[in-house]
C-alpha cells in the first residue's frame, strides 16, 4: 500500500476514499486518531492508502483527471 495523500482531517480523508470508492479503487485510511475517537488530534494528519497498482488511476481520480483505462483492441 502506498500514501497518495495526507489530509488536515479524517472526515476529509472520508471524503476522497468515498470519491475513490466510486470509482472502484479500494482504499484504507492511517490516521493516528484512535479510530476517530480523537479526531482533534491529527498532528500527522490522516493518510489515504491504496494498492500501488492503483496509484496512478487513484490520483487522477482525485486531481478530477480522467483515470487511465486499458481498452482491448
């Protein structure tokens, strides 16, 4: 798994698994906030992880670019 961003909280962190989800890429969230049980607490922030086959395809869904699709011929 590989971090393709960070965010300043685990609701935004949510918020950009929740577009990857839409878009069929599987994602987990690191954040040091006891589950969000302290979500006041994300000096380190709240990390997006993803497969890193995914990566790419990932950030583009996130900068709005259109994901990579490999068509057969």
């Amino acid at each position: 798994m590989i971090a393709i961003g960070t965010y300043r909280t685990r609701s935004d962190a949510e918020f950009a698994q929740t577009r990857l989800a839409s878009a069929g890429i599987s994602s987990l969230i690191a954040a040091d906030d006891a589950g969000g049980a302290y979500p006041f607490d994300l000096s380190s922030g709240a990390r997006l992880l993803v497969d890193d086959a995914e990566a790419a395809d990932a950030i583009a869904v996130l900068s709005d670019q259109q994901p990579h699709i490999e068509r057969s011929t």
